[in-house]
C-alpha cells in the first residue's frame, strides 16, 4: 500500500523514510 503515489512532502510512512533517509533529504533540498 502507499507503492507507486506520489509522495507528500514529510508524509511518507516511517518504513520509507528510513528505508531512504538520504533521497528524502535529497527531495526536501530539491524542494
């Protein structure tokens, strides 16, 4: 569930973010 939508900015479950903390802090620059 959650696979394949696009993510929310700082709303993706905890499972992603530590399963890729550095492409969120990549995404967050980017933003």
């Amino acid at each position: 569930m959650g696979q394949g939508r696009p993510r929310v900015l700082g709303l993706e479950p905890p499972a992603l973010l530590k399963a890729k903390p550095k492409f969120q802090d990549s995404r967050l620059k980017s933003e």
